[in-house]
C-alpha cells in the first residue's frame, strides 16, 4: 500500500461527509420531489361499518423479532356481511363451525349490546405464512369463500339444522364459573332478566301543600 503523505484526510472525515451528502440528497428531495405528491392527494373518508366489515387484530412486540407478529385474527359480524337473506345467514353459520359465536370474543372491538351482534361473529385467525399480508390474504380469501358459499343456491337445505354449540358448552364447562350448572347456557341471568310486568306499579304522591294561618 502507498504510505500515508498527509495529502488526505482520515476515514472519520470521509465518514462524515458522506453522511452529508445524504443528507443533502433527502434535502434536493424535499424541495424538488414532495411537491409532486399533491396530484395524488385524497380526501379522507372515514371507514363505515357497511362498507368495511372486518376488525383486524394484530400483536408487535415494539420492533423485536417474533414468530406472533406475523398472525392475523379477523373478527366480522355476520349481520354486516353481504349476504341474500336469513337463510344464507344460518348457513354461514354452519359453515364457519366453531369459529362462530354469539357474542362477541373479548378482543374483537365489540360490545355485546352492539347491533352488529344480532346474528354472532365469525373469528378466523392465520399465522401459517412467514409474512403478516399473506395470513391476512389467507383470512381474506377464506371470507369470500364463507360468503360465495352461503348465497349459493343449490339442492342442499340447512334450514332445519340448527348452529352447532358444543364449542360453547366445551368452553363454559372448562372454565367451571358455574354458567354450565342447572341449565344454564351461556350467560348467568342478572337483575336486567327480571320481567319488567312483574314489578309493582307505584302511583304518584302528590305532595301536600300547607298554608300558614
């Protein structure tokens, strides 16, 4: 190698100017190719429930490699779901098999009283693909399937077969809080159960007014 004359400056130096001509190069970028974006401005439109039906679900572990960061889980209400008729809704139903549920699951965004809880909820989750889009086009696809099938018209009737629950019995049995006991199904009867007709119907006291002599 040619020995060192003095007649250059050390790596450092050229270190540092590099890191200024890049940060020159984001500079000639702003000013010369950001104005471009405007053309492709949109107004935002915020999403509806009719239009986008899914909640999608999603774990990070704040930027650390894990095998979870790439599932998806995708929770829908079948009553948001472009389906014919009420048929085609019992039919989703027997088709999803244990991923449907009447209530809502407890990480899907929604609340029991919801409307959208008419009819259950389908929960399909997938973190069989190494990248998080492909689970979740996985999920995406298998929806259109659900979907396809149940407006489908053919010889097959499932109007006389009721939406199986044993996976909701299974559940409430194992976690043994005393909702599988004396009949009871999925949720404990409250004070909110008591038949409104039942209770006394009070009359209006008119309060008395008393002069001074």
């Amino acid at each position: 190698m040619k020995p060192f004359e003095g007649d250059d400056i050390p790596a450092a130096g050229h270190t540092m100017f590099r890191q200024q001509r890049q940060f020159l190069n984001y500079l000639r970028l702003i000013e010369h190719e950001m104005p471009k974006l405007v053309a492709f401005r949109k107004p935002f439109v915020p999403p509806n429930s009719s239009a986008t039906p899914l909640i999608v679900r999603s774990v990070d572990f704040a930027g650390e490699e894990h095998q979870l960061t790439a599932k998806r889980s995708v929770v829908v209400p079948v009553a948001r779901l472009p389906l014919a008729d009420e048929a085609a809704m019992h039919k989703i139903k027997l088709l999803a098999g244990v991923r449907w549920t009447p209530d809502p699951p407890k990480d899907s965004g929604f609340w029991p009283d919801d409307a959208a809880a008419e009819h259950g909820f389908i929960k399909i989750s997938c973190e069989d693909f190494p990248k998080p889009a492909m689970n979740l086009k996985w999920i995406s696809d298998t929806v259109d399937k659900l979907i396809a099938e149940a407006n489908a018209r053919n010889k097959d009737r499932y109007g006389g077969l009721p939406a199986d629950t044993r996976h909701l019995e299974a559940k409430v049995r194992k976690a043994k809080k005393g909702e599988h006991v004396r009949g009871r199904s999925n949720s404990r009867p409250s004070i909110r159960d008591f038949p409104k007709e039942w209770l006394p119907k009070l009359q209006a006291v008119v309060p008395s007014v008393s002069t001074a002599e």
